[in-house]
C-alpha cells in the first residue's frame, strides 16, 4: 500500500533533496513540420529552441514552452521521420497533461473539434476536469482544469486567446504493474509525497488504480500519476510516445548531490550531460521509465533574444563547426511568424 512503510515515507525524501515539480516531457514525434504545425497553431504553445539532439545531430529537438520556456512549460521532442509507431504500456510515462483555466474546459473541446482533432468527453478526476485527446502522431495528452487557479502566464502571441491558453505542464502518467518499487523511487528518490489515491474496483481484476504523487505543496506542473494497469503489455519507445520525464533542480550543487545520493542507493545514474540549456542526469525507475533530473539554470535566452526564441536553428559550440553538414541533413521547416499568430489570434 502506498504511503505504508512498505513503500518509504508518505511525506517525500527525509534526506533533504526534493524536486519543485516537472521540468520537461520529451517525447518521440514523426514528421517534424507536422509536429510545429500542431503544438504552435493547435494547442498555441510557443517554440521556445529550435535546435537537434546533441546525442543524434542528424534528427532535430525542438523546445515548446510558455514565453520564455521556464521549468514546468515544457514539452520537448525527437522527430524522426519515417519511424515505426510506439506502443504506449507498462514501464513508460503515457500521458502528457497540460493546465488550462478552470472555465476553458468547453472552449477547448470546441477548438480541438473544428481543427478535427478527436477529443474525449469531459471527466471529472481527482476533483478536475479532465479532456483527453491525441496529437498527430498518436500521443496520449489529456488537457486538465484545476479548481485552483494555476498562476503562470500563457504564452500571449499565440493562436489561442490568452485567457484559455494552456499555462504549463500539470502531469504525467506513468503506467506500471506494480507500484510498490515505483512509489519508492518517487518518495525516496525524488522526493515527492503520496498525495491521494483512487481505485476502480480492484487492480487484481486488470482494472487500473491510479496513486498521485506531488512535489511540495502539489497543483499544476507538480503532480505524477502511478496507473497500475496489471495485463498490459510492455511499451515500446518509438513515434508517438514519451520519451523520458525530467524532474526539477534548481542549481548544479544540487544535481551533484542528487546524483551522489542515487548512487549510494545503488540507482544506475548517468554523468552529468550539458544540454546547453539546463545540465541533466538519467537514471531509471524500477518499471523502466527513463527519469531525468535537470537544472532551472541557464535558460533559453543564453544563445539568441527573447523575442526571437526558436526562430534559428541553434546549436551548441562543439556542433557549431559542422553547421553546414548538419543544417543539409535536416529538413526544412516552415515557422508561423509572431505577427502571423497574432493576427490569427485576432481575427
């Protein structure tokens, strides 16, 4: 039972290290002008970093976020052109969920529906409304209004109106088949805390039960839901589904010390990697979930203005000298202009 001693404290890590919530969702998508066309002009987020995976330079990654791509905003991915679909399930993060107001609920199911995007009906979960849909690909995204008001700002210059715009990540799922080893990892590795539970009847018989975990006081961009999902088959990481999910740190001492901590656990953890944007380090929960701990700091506007994020191709300085190689690999996208957003938003 989570929250029993059997799983670790139900308060979170005892030794002092705790992530403030959710700083990334990186996921696998297909055809990269598919994939801007749907997060900028669907769903109105900005791109906040145009730039390629520094572990794979030919394939692009690119950074959607809130105005200036702060921890909690972002959505991250790897398109690869060509590749096979993914199979959401046990030991995979499976759903992406953003927070909108609490009265945009109905607006957004009548935008998705005339951008033919099939949505759900409206569910109420853990006292939310909860509107489920897919994005071009196939990937799992529900759209979540919290009865409290999320304080982040909406990116404004997009194509939804400011006042139902999406304000930032509010959870991920993961799916398991177990959650006694997971939930551990969560409170004892990152410190979160057992925040509530709901149970569909009995996992025994194959009917899922979800346990929510939250970093610090909980709300949109902190939460991370267990489903417990007995008989479904294993995930495949490919097109259509997430990646990793990176959690919050808010320096590098920190990180250092996370990473100490993890290894003295016996977590198989990596080197801390430069991402040019934030620092990270991988490791794994016990289902299989790729996890990443990443830094707040630099940001996005160390390499280009604010108000031109995500405009140019971008690239760290060890790339820098194959530019040209690279930029020929790639193929070539066609951006929506802020003007062009704003008078679309307008009109």
């Amino acid at each position: 039972m989570v929250g029993s001693d059997s799983t670790g404290s139900s308060t979170g890590d005892r030794r002092g290290l705790a992530t403030t919530g959710l700083h990334h969702v990186t996921a696998i998508g297909g055809d990269p002008q598919r994939n801007v066309e749907f997060y900028l002009r669907t769903l109105g987020l900005r791109l906040v970093k145009t730039t390629v995976n520094f572990d794979d330079p030919g394939t692009y990654h690119l950074y959607y976020g809130d105005e200036r791509g702060l921890p909690g905003s972002l959505i991250t991915f790897f398109p690869w052109p060509g590749a096979p679909k993914g199979r959401r399930g046990v030991g995979q993060a499976t759903t992406t969920a953003f927070s909108v107001p609490e009265t945009s609920i109905g607006w957004w199911k009548q935008h998705l529906e005339s951008q033919d995007v099939e949505v759900s009906d409206v569910v109420t979960r853990e006292g939310e409304e909860v509107l489920a849909l897919r994005d071009p690909d196939g990937l799992a995204i529900e759209l979540v209004a919290h009865p409290q008001e999320d304080p982040r700002d909406p990116w404004r210059l997009g194509l939804v109106p400011p006042e139902h715009a999406i304000r930032g990540l509010h959870s991920v799922t993961l799916t398991v088949s177990r959650e006694d080893a997971t939930a551990a990892m969560l409170l004892d590795g990152l410190g979160l805390r057992y925040d509530s539970e709901q149970r569909a009847g009995g996992a025994a018989r194959g009917i899922p039960s979800r346990f929510r975990f939250a970093a610090g006081d909980g709300g949109p961009g902190a939460y991370v839901d267990v489903e417990v999902t007995p008989h479904a088959p294993d995930g495949l990481v490919a097109v259509g589904t997430i990646h990793h999910v990176a959690w919050r740190a808010p320096d590098e001492e920190t990180q250092i010390a996370w990473r100490e901590q993890l290894l003295d656990d016996g977590v198989q953890v990596t080197s801390i990697m430069d991402r040019q944007y934030f620092r990270s380090i991988y490791f794994r929960e016990p289902a299989g979930t790729l996890l990443e701990i990443a830094t707040d700091q630099p940001g996005f506007a160390i390499d280009e203005p604010l108000l031109e994020l995500g405009q140019a191709l971008k690239l760290p300085p060890w790339l820098e000298p194959n530019r040209e190689q690279i930029e020929a690999a790639l193929p070539k996208l066609n951006l929506p202009r802020e003007g062009d957003q704003l008078n679309a938003t307008r009109s």
